[in-house]
C-alpha cells in the first residue's frame, strides 16, 4: 500500500488535476461509493458546484488552475486523496474555474510560463536598448549652394554698400604707400611678416603686381588651402619654372623632397659664386619671391616645411613676404632663425653645398585692413554643401597633392599598382617639350595634351595581363578616380569626343611617384 501512495501522489503532482485536501467526510464517503452505493461521491459533486470556498487554495495542494507549467509545491496526501484523473458518471458538470486577466505586456510577448514573467523594467531596458533613429532630414539639402562667381558677386555688393568698405578701402591705401619701402627691405636680405585685423590677401597681391613682378619671378602660396604642403610648393616651382633636374645636390639630400629644395636654392644663386667660366650649371638672372598667404597654416607650420622654407630664405636671391593671423604665429621661430642673415658667397666660392646656418630675418610690419576673410573662410566647409564652391575642393576639381597619391598607393592592391604606373609612364612620354604643359592639370572639360584616351589604356591592361576582363578594369579606375587620382574628360584638346583619362600632377610630381614604384613591375 505504501509504493501505492507514493505512485498515487505522483501522479497527482505530475498532472495537476483538482488535488484538494481529503477531509474525514471525503474518505467515509469514498469508502462507501467504493461499496458501491455512490451517495457520499454525489454530495461531495454537489457541494463542490453549489459553493467553492476561495479559502481552499491557502492549504490545499495547488491545482491547475493556480498553477503555471509543471512545478508546484505537494500539500498533505493519504493514501485516500489521490483525486479522480477523470470524471465518472456520477460526477455533474465540473465548476467553472476562476480566469485571471492577462496582462498587456503578456499579450505582446506571448503567454507567459513558469516563474520568469516579463515586468515593466524589462520594457523599459528593452526599450533603452535600441538605437535611437537621427532623421535624414538636413538643412543643407534643402538650401541651394552658391556659385563662386555669385559668392563673389554678394559679398561685393554687401561691401559696397556698407560704410565698411571706405575703412576698408582707406586701410588698403596707407599701407600700399609703403611698397617702396618693403622693396628696399626685400632687398636687403629681411624677409617680412605681417600680422594684424583683417584679411592681408588683396593687399600682399597688389604689391605682387605693382611692384615685384617687374623684377624677378613670384610665386603666390595660398596657405589656407587644406591640402597645400610644402611638395606642391617645390613642384610648382620647378615645373613653372623650369628649373633643370641635372643640378648636383649634396649627398645629405636622400629624399626627393630635399632634393628638389637644394635644386631651387643652387637655381636662384648669384652666378659669379659658381665657379669657373664653364658654369656647372644654369642660374636663374632675376631672384624669386615667395609670397605666402596664412605661413601659420597647419600644413606649412610643421618642422619639415618649416625646414625647407628657412633653406630657400637662406638663399641671397631667395625673398619671402608671409602673413599670420594666429596670435602665437612667432612662436614657431626660433631666436636664431628669426635674425638669421641669408648666405653670402665671394665670387667662385660655391662648392655645392649650401653653409649650415639657416634663418629667416623676419622683420615685422602691421598690415591692418580689416578685410574681409572671404577666401580664406571658404575652405572651412561653413557652407550648406561640400561642393558648394565650385574648384575648390579636390572632390570637386579632382586634384590631389602628391603626398595624397603616395598616401592612395600605399593602400591599393598589386594589379591597381601597375595599371597606375602604366598611366603614369604614357603620361610622362606624352609630355609635350613646353614647360608650360609640365603643370598639374586639374579636372575640366577638356582633356589636357597628355590624356591618354581611355580605350588605348584599357588594351595595353589586357595585353599586359593587369585587366583582362571590362568589369576589371572599370573597378580599379572607379577606385582611382572616387580619391581624385585619375579624372577624366569627354572632349580632348581637339575638341574629339570620346574617354581621356590622365593623373593631376605635374611632371616632376609624376616622376617622383614613379621613382616610388620601381618595385612595381
């Protein structure tokens, strides 16, 4: 009878059916339906129908009705309270059982089983863990960007029409009185620095075409430009000027860019310090003047360019005009530098290497205008679009520096690497002999002289095995041209249509960048 009880409450504990605690009036009638007369079974139903006591459950074994899943706590059992698994014939219709009401959160993620029930904090963490949506909605796609010619148009008439512009203008006056006096100065050996309100652009180029382009080569450096480094000054230089790349350099000069200063500071020596009457090489006959717009620029003030420029001011034909608008500008020379005289050389005495002392001579001018920053704001991005100035972004003209295009190989995979090189060696071999073609062309209409055309380009790939297939070699001059390393035009020079394709740098760029890829096959 005992393994009998255990297996009864088994069962009742398994299957949940309605497991009230068997009372001493349970068992006597139960003991006598098992007689066989069924009256005390049939009072118990009756009972049971008429009046359900909600005291029951605090005692009683938990039923299906109050119990979730299949883990319940057993109450006290007898070998006599194993309740019915069905009903019998004499049973009537069973009480109706008490519902409890769902709750909301349990009706949008299902119904719920065991203990772990969802509660508010899990929506609210649930909640919190999403990422919050940012609207695409912008303000600058909804303004219209200005032209550079209508950006130029506004500002002017905003000038005009303001008593501004009379300050303006009479600021501009005082100081070009003094042209003559920066000249002499020039001169001299010092080199001049400006500072002060307002922007010093116009000023710096009216003396640039009233008074030093009559005497010697000028050279304009915009240093607010972003991407302006100290390469693109030298290979302007030398491409503009057509300085000859057979200059000999000193052995400290390793690197191309050292190389090309040493060349630019041997070009602009006097020529009576080269010796012999066999001169070992060309000279420039009138000086050159550096004049630098914004020298406290983040790409012109770091150590390296700082280096160059301290080389080219040392050079006794060699003159810098600089301005700054940052308060601690003179902070970034050195006592040294700052009164340090160019070189001088007695006549023969050039030995090929320049003397170690390097210096500016800065002398110090208030070039107050109270001008407006409108170009030099420009490059800031303070527009509604990127591209709303029109060529001045390399995204938008498709130029790129030099250190840009060695920054792009760097990160290209083998095959990008020779269909760039095989560009870049019909490029240069397309050169026309003028210096004036040797400049960096940037993105326009019409093809340059040396684009090559597109269809040319894609057959040598496939014959040298780069590309063989189309969708190859669109990819990989997708890729160049999204970083503004290849640009491409409809219309060549001869007004032909079709697909012209080049590399914006200048030839002493684009042969420095090959000397980088002689691994290249």
């Amino acid at each position: 009878d005992d393994s009998n009880a255990s297996a009864s409450h088994l069962v009742s504990f398994l299957t949940g059916y309605d497991s009230r605690p068997v009372l001493d009036g349970d068992a006597e009638n139960e003991e006598e339906d098992e007689n066989g007369d069924g009256e005390g079974h049939q009072d118990a139903s009756d009972d049971e129908e008429d009046y359900d006591d909600p005291d029951e459950d605090v005692d009683a074994t938990p039923t299906k009705r109050g119990k979730q899943g299949l883990v319940g706590s057993a109450g006290p059992s007898s070998a006599k309270s194993t309740p019915r698994s069905t009903p019998t014939k004499s049973r009537k219709t069973p009480t109706p059982r008490k519902v409890k009401p769902s709750l909301p959160f349990d009706d949008a993620n299902g119904p719920s089983s065991g203990f772990v029930r969802p509660s508010k904090s899990d929506a609210y963490l649930l909640h919190a863990s999403r990422s919050s949506r940012t609207s695409g909605n912008s303000y600058s796609s909804l303004a219209r960007p200005l032209s550079q010619a209508k950006y130029e148009q506004y500002a002017a008439s905003a000038r005009s029409n303001g008593k501004s512009r009379a300050v303006v203008e009479d600021c501009l006056e005082r100081l070009s009185s003094r042209f003559s006096q920066w000249e002499l100065e020039l001169e001299e050996g010092f080199n001049i620095l400006g500072y002060g309100f307002g922007s010093k652009r116009h000023l710096l180029n009216r003396f640039v075409t009233e008074r030093l382009s009559r005497i010697g080569h000028c050279v304009v450096i915009n240093g607010h430009f972003p991407q302006l480094g100290i390469r693109d000054v030298l290979s302007q230089i030398e491409d503009t000027l057509s300085i000859p790349q057979d200059i000999p350099v000193p052995p400290s000069a390793s690197t191309p860019l050292d190389r090309s200063a040493y060349r630019t500071y041997a070009y602009f020596l006097p020529s009576s310090a080269l010796p012999g009457r066999q001169k070992p090489h060309e000279t420039s006959n009138v000086p050159l003047y550096l004049v630098i717009h914004n020298i406290d620029s983040p790409s012109l003030r770091t150590p390296r360019s700082l280096g160059i420029l301290s080389l080219l001011a040392s050079s006794p034909r060699i003159h810098i005009i600089a301005s700054f608008d940052h308060l601690n500008t003179p902070l970034l020379f050195s006592a040294a530098s700052t009164n340090h005289f160019p070189h001088t050389y007695e006549p023969g005495s050039w030995t090929g290497t320049p003397p170690p002392g390097r210096g500016f001579n800065w002398i110090y001018h208030n070039m107050t205008t109270f001008d407006d920053y409108d170009l030099e704001l420009t490059y800031q991005r303070l527009s509604a679009s990127n591209n709303a100035i029109g060529g001045l972004s390399s995204t938008s003209t498709g130029g790129i520096s030099e250190e840009g295009a060695l920054q792009i190989l760097r990160s290209v995979p083998p095959m990008a690497l020779r269909l760039l090189k095989l560009l870049l060696t019909k490029q240069l071999a397309a050169l026309p002999p003028e210096p004036s073609q040797h400049v960096a062309h940037p993105a326009s209409q019409t093809a340059p002289v040396f684009a090559i055309d597109n269809d040319t380009l894609q057959r040598l790939a496939r014959e040298r095995f780069i590309a063989r297939e189309e969708e190859r070699y669109n990819a990989l001059m997708g890729e160049f041209r999204d970083h503004g390393l290849v640009v491409e035009a409809l219309e060549d020079h001869e007004s032909r249509t079709g697909r012209w394709v080049w590399v914006p740098l200048g030839k002493a760029a684009v042969e420095r960048v090959l000397e980088t890829m002689d691994s290249v096959e």
